[in-house]
C-alpha cells in the first residue's frame, strides 16, 4: 500500500506538470524546427555559396584583370663627395624609393566548350543545393508532425488508462463493502486490488513513454 501511494503520488506530480506546461500547437512545433535546424542552417548555407559561384564570370565567360605592382627602398650614404664644380658635400641614409605597377587584361575568346560546361557544372551545383534544402525542410517536418502526433496518441491513451483507473479504484471500493459485510470473499477484493495496481503502473508507464517522445520532440525543436 505504501509502494502504491507512492506511485500514486509521482504520477500525480507528472500530470501536473504536463498539464501546466503550456500548450504548443503543431505549426509552432514546424515554425520552431524550421527555424533552428542545423541541418536546414547548412544546407542553405551551401545553397548560398553554389548561388554565389553559378556565374558567368566563375566559368571563365568574361575577361580578367590583373593589377601587379611592386616597390622598394634604398638606404644610400654619400661621404666626402665632390661635384664637377668643385662643391664637396655629404650625405647620410638617404633613402630612394623605387615603384612599379602594370595591369593586364585577359579574355579567353573559346577554350573548347569548356566554360560553356564549367558554367552548366555550377548552375547543378546550384539546383543540387536547393534540392538539398527542400529535402531537409521536408525530413524535418516529417520527424516533428510524426513526434508530434505520438505525443498526441499517448497522451490520449493516458486519458483512457485515468478512466479505466478510476473504474478499478470503484470496483475496488465495492468488493471491499462487500467483503466486509459477509456478501463476497477475500479473493475478489485481492482480485480487485491488483486490478486497481496494474493500471496505477501502466499510467506510470505510459507517462514515462510521453516523456520520453517528450525530449524527441525538444530535441527537433533544438531546445
């Protein structure tokens, strides 16, 4: 009896704190996924890169330019010197800075078809990428409506498991009247009462089985 109170007592602390959780629709729950899914993060990310590359210009269609440029320095000393005209001077750490740049333009005007197919290499890349994004919001709101939903079912089989408790705790009560005023004996008050506890501990049960479907769903939902 005392073991009995005790589970009693836990999966009335379990139902109250489901029941106080506030309740989350099957939109949120897809909003929510949608929105933080790694998953879903990196395929668009990709998506934006193979974007940014199914250019024209990455295929080789337009010409290039170039720009080189260089520079250094000199440090030069002049001592004792002397001029055509006969001046002497002297000089220390004089510094010579020399520059150069060019620029060039390349264009390949035909290379064999080659850009033609670098270019229709990107543009796949590009549909393989979004192909990839649609794959994984899909395979997302696949997993949460299908976590969601069992959540759903269990919790109504827990509705039906309360019932059926409430049934047994009455019939449970009755046998024990009955026994105690002579009209049925101890085997079906035992009876009844082993009734009554197989049902406290398939509440437990299926509690626990909505927990857990519980931390899957947050677990899609990333939090």
């Amino acid at each position: 009896m005392k073991r009995l109170l005790l589970i009693n007592i836990f999966s009335w602390f379990l139902i109250q704190g489901l029941s106080a959780q506030p309740l989350l629709t099957l939109e949120e729950a897809i909003d929510i996924a949608l929105d933080k899914s790694f998953g879903i993060r990196i395929s668009k990310n990709q998506l934006e890169v193979a974007t940014n590359n199914a250019t024209k210009g990455n295929a080789g269609y337009w010409p290039t330019i170039d720009l080189n440029a260089g520079g250094g320095f000199n440090w030069n000393t002049f001592s004792n010197q002397k001029l055509s005209a006969g001046t002497d001077f002297n000089l220390k750490n004089q510094t010579t800075v020399l520059a150069n740049s060019n620029v060039a333009l390349n264009w390949v005007i035909f290379d064999g078809k080659r850009m033609f197919a670098t270019y229709e290499r990107l543009q796949e890349l590009q549909s393989m990428g979004e192909l990839q994004v649609k794959s994984a919001v899909e395979k997302t709101v696949y997993d949460v409506s299908l976590s969601y939903f069992n959540i759903v079912s269990l919790q109504l089989q827990l509705e039906a498991i309360e019932k059926n408790i409430e049934i047994s705790a009455e019939r449970l009560k009755l046998e024990k009247a009955r026994f105690e005023v002579g009209k049925s004996n101890q085997l079906a008050a035992k009876q009844a009462q082993l009734d009554y506890n197989a049902m406290s501990s398939q509440r437990t049960t299926q509690i626990n089985l909505i927990n857990v479907e519980k931390v899957i769903l947050n677990q899609l939902l990333t939090r």
